[in-house]
C-alpha cells in the first residue's frame, strides 16, 4: 500500500507540474501581444505629434496669406541702386523658396534699390500664428526707422503690408543684409498666374538667365 500511495503522489505532483508549465505557455503569447499593442500605441502617437509639430512649422513659415503683386510704389526715402548686377528691364531667374511656384521662375526685374533686408518674425495684428523668418523687409518699411541698419533681435515696428497683419505688428529681426535687393514680375510656375511688382527678392536670390 505504501509503495502505491508514493506512486499515486509522484503521479499527482508531475500533473500539477505539467499543468503549471501549460499554464505559463499560454500566458506568454498574451503577454507579448500586451507588448506589441502598447508598441504600436507608441508609434502612432510619436507619428501624430511628429505631424502636428510639422503643421505647426509650416503655419508659422506659410505666406500663402501674402499679396505676391503689389502696385509698384516704393517708399520715397528708398534709393536706387548704382550699377546694379541686374538693370530695370533685364531678366533673371529665380533662386529662392519663401513662397511657392517661385523657385526657378524667370523674373522681369522692375526695380533694383540700394537698402538694407531684414528677415523677421512678427505675430499678425489680425490674430493667428506667429510668421517666423518673414523674407523680406527694407529698411525704409520699418516704422519711424533709424539712421543705422538694425542687428539680430532687435524689436521694431512694421510699416509693410506685403501680408494681411503685417502693417503696425510688433517683430522681432531675425536677420539682416545690407545688399541690393529687387521688385520683380514673374510667372508663378506651379500655378501659371502672373505676379507682378514683387516684393522683395535679394541680389543672392538671382542667377543670369542661360
């Protein structure tokens, strides 16, 4: 009978082992499962802020609220260029991306002025998001300017209207060249529209026409 009864015990303890090792084997694939889903949450949450972030950076960077044409008045106190590397009625093409269509587009230049340009970040006077690293604005477009070019985080006042908002907001300059800078006509190449009179396009931003 002993020998019977520690059988029975031996027999009764490896089931209990077996059903302890199956149990483990089937909590595990939930257990990976909890860690994938908790993985894919991550990602996706990581993809959304990464998109927000970047919608936010193109609001604050968007000029699509900008007039491209303007009538053609300059300030009076804005003097002409001497010898300009490209005349009044010359054509040249354009190297810049401050707004859209106008990369490589083959500009009519239609005036060429000796002044100092600033890029700046200013909140509208109309409310909404701040415009970071506007390009551009002269100096003679600042209010009440003084004699002396403006440096790096300087705060000034705007007299521009090249964008709804603009005119009479606080901004800050973000940068700034003393250089020639241009009002030209184009053909906006991605929407085939005219623009003409533009305001500003800097002598850097320019190439020959080949």
């Amino acid at each position: 009978m002993n020998k019977k009864l520690m059988i029975g015990i031996v027999a009764l303890l490896m089931a209990v082992g077996l059903a302890a090792c199956g149990g483990n084997e089937e909590t595990a694939p939930d257990s990976n499962t909890d860690t994938e889903n908790d993985s894919s949450e991550n990602t996706e949450m990581n993809e959304e802020s990464n998109s927000e972030e970047e919608n936010d950076s193109m609001k604050k960077t968007d000029h699509s609220g900008m007039d491209h044409s303007s009538s053609g008045e300059v300030p009076e106190d804005l003097a002409n260029a001497e010898d300009p590397t490209y005349p009044v009625g010359s054509e040249a093409v354009i190297s810049a991306d401050h707004m859209k269509g106008m990369d490589g587009a083959v500009a009519t230049i239609e005036g060429a002025y000796d002044t100092t340009v600033y890029a700046v970040t200013y909140t509208p006077t109309t409310g909404g998001e701040e415009v970071e690293n506007h390009k551009w604005v002269i100096h003679e477009e600042i209010e009440n300017p003084e004699e002396q070019p403006y440096e790096h985080r300087d705060e000034v006042v705007l007299n521009a209207d090249h964008m709804e908002g603009m005119k009479g907001a606080s901004a800050i300059i973000d940068s700034a060249e003393d250089n020639n800078v241009y009002m030209v006509s184009y053909t906006d190449s991605e929407t085939g529209e005219k623009v003409e009179n533009h305001k500003w396009v800097t002598e850097n931003e320019l190439s020959p026409v080949e």
